[in-house]
C-alpha cells in the first residue's frame, strides 16, 4: 500500500473525513514518527509494532566494482519490529 492509497483508504473509510483532512492525518503521523527518530526516541503503537534506531558500527566493506577496501563509517538506521499481534495477523494469512 502507498501513501496515496493509505490517504484514499481512510477517506472512503471516514465519509466525514474529506481527503484532504486524510492526507493532513497521514502527513502528521509520518512526521511525528521520523521528528522523534531523528531525535533518537522510539515510537512505539500498541498491537502495530515499534520503531527504533539500530547502531551499525564501523566496518571494512569491498567496493563490488574494483575490489579495493573501503572503510564504512558507523550510522543510525531505522528498524521497526512488528508487534505480537500483526505477526499473529500475518500468520493467519499466509
């Protein structure tokens, strides 16, 4: 599912909620979840699951192309863990 149909979704859902309220809903939840990322919280919705950041220290990697060592420096990478009841979900659906 994209954004677009998250946003027409919600619309067709919530006959009150007009689309561009939907898209007003959606864009404010996105941000608020990365505006905490960013900060280095974490975000956690009950029954959904929780994002966080991982540490990926710093490492010796291999340019695919030439084969020369580069080094990797250590970032910060978005992770989200599902929570027990959406893997119950899926679970269910496959």
């Amino acid at each position: 599912m994209t954004r677009s149909e998250l946003i027409a979704n919600l619309a067709l859902r919530f006959p009150q909620l007009v689309r561009p309220d939907a898209e007003l809903a959606v864009s404010e939840i996105l941000e608020a979840i990365a505006r905490t990322l960013v900060d280095g919280g974490r975000v956690e919705v009950r029954g959904f699951g929780s994002f966080a950041l991982n540490h990926r220290p710093p490492r010796r990697g291999r340019n695919p192309k030439t084969g020369e060592e580069v080094s990797v420096p250590a970032k910060y990478v978005p992770h989200f863990k599902p929570g027990k009841e959406l893997r119950e979900l899926v679970l269910q659906a496959t």
